[in-house]
C-alpha cells in the first residue's frame, strides 16, 4: 500500500473518532442538564452538600451562599501567612487585611478577606491568636460569633452570621454580574 493512503485511512479514523467523541460528550452533557433541572431543589442541595463537605462548606439555600461548617477539618490548621501567598495559585484573588495587636501575653490577628474564590466572589473574617507575644506565623483559630454583609454594586446581599471557619461567605456568580457597562 501506498503510505499516502495509509496516511489518509489514519487521518480519517482519527477524525471519525473525534466526530463520535463530541457526539457522545453533546449528548451526555444534555442529558446531565435535564437531570438536573428535573431534580427537587432538595435533591440538588443534598447533591451539592456532597461535593462540598469533604472540602469543610456547605450550601445555605436561605442565603444562596456558601459557608464553612463549624466542624471544618481548616480548623485545625489555625492560619499561615503561607495560605495567602499561595491564594492566587489555587485560583483566589483576594485583597486581605490582616490587623495584629497583643492583648494579655497573646498576640491576635483578626484577618479580613474579600474577592475571588475560584468562580465565587466572597468574603471571609477569622480571629486567631498565639500563644506568644510577637509569632505571628503560626496562630491558632478562635472560635467566635461573626457577622458581616458582603455588598455588591453599592447593594448590600443578605448577611452571613454564625459560628465557623473563618466564616466565609460565598456567593454564585450570576451571568448578569458579567455585562458590559
């Protein structure tokens, strides 16, 4: 055989190949959209629970946030500096502010987060503290009531309260936070 057509019968495969691919790919991810705009909103809360408890969150649908459990596995690391250094390669975009001050023999830290998580904006407030006066790269998490309102475009969003990691609060970003001025 001549090697232009053996060339030609492998291009073709690989093609026909790719052609079946997106075929099935289109038609599966059809039917994951159908699933899930048929499913309760229930089912699809539990569904989303799942995939994000094992990384310490869970979906507020009262809110439309998410936000850290008090029970986090984050918790037991306390805060590094290190974790805002290596934000922006795990995909964050934060503006930070961190506020130390000593107060009894311990050195506080009452750190304020906002920006990007990922495809979410959000905001985060943590209080910790060292043992040490003046160690401010490893402190421990101190479990307080937080409360704070994130606002977007000067309209102040439902505000997150309670007990838990660092309290974030996460929110989608919807496709009409996206238009052009």
């Amino acid at each position: 055989m001549d090697v232009k057509i053996i060339f030609y019968i492998i291009l073709a495969l690989i093609l026909l190949l790719s052609v079946t691919f997106a075929v099935i790919w289109i038609i599966r991810k059809r039917n994951s959209r159908r699933k899930v705009c048929e499913m309760q909103m229930s089912q699809k809360v539990r569904l989303l629970n799942g995939l994000t408890e094992p990384s310490g969150f869970i979906y507020d649908t009262h809110w439309d946030v998410f936000t850290s459990r008090t029970d986090a596995w984050q918790r037991k690391f306390g805060y590094e500096m290190l974790f805002d250094r290596i934000a922006a390669g795990v995909n964050m975009v934060l503006d930070t502010w961190p506020v130390y001050f000593d107060y009894e023999g311990r050195t506080w830290l009452i750190e304020f987060w906002k920006g990007q998580y990922g495809i979410n904006t959000g905001a985060e407030t943590g209080i910790y503290h060292a043992d040490h006066l003046n160690r401010r790269d490893k402190l421990t998490y101190q479990l307080c009531h937080l409360h704070f309102c994130l606002c977007r475009c000067a309209e102040a969003e439902s505000p997150a309260a309670g007990l838990g990691h660092a309290l974030p609060y996460c929110r989608m970003v919807m496709p009409e936070d996206h238009r052009p001025p």
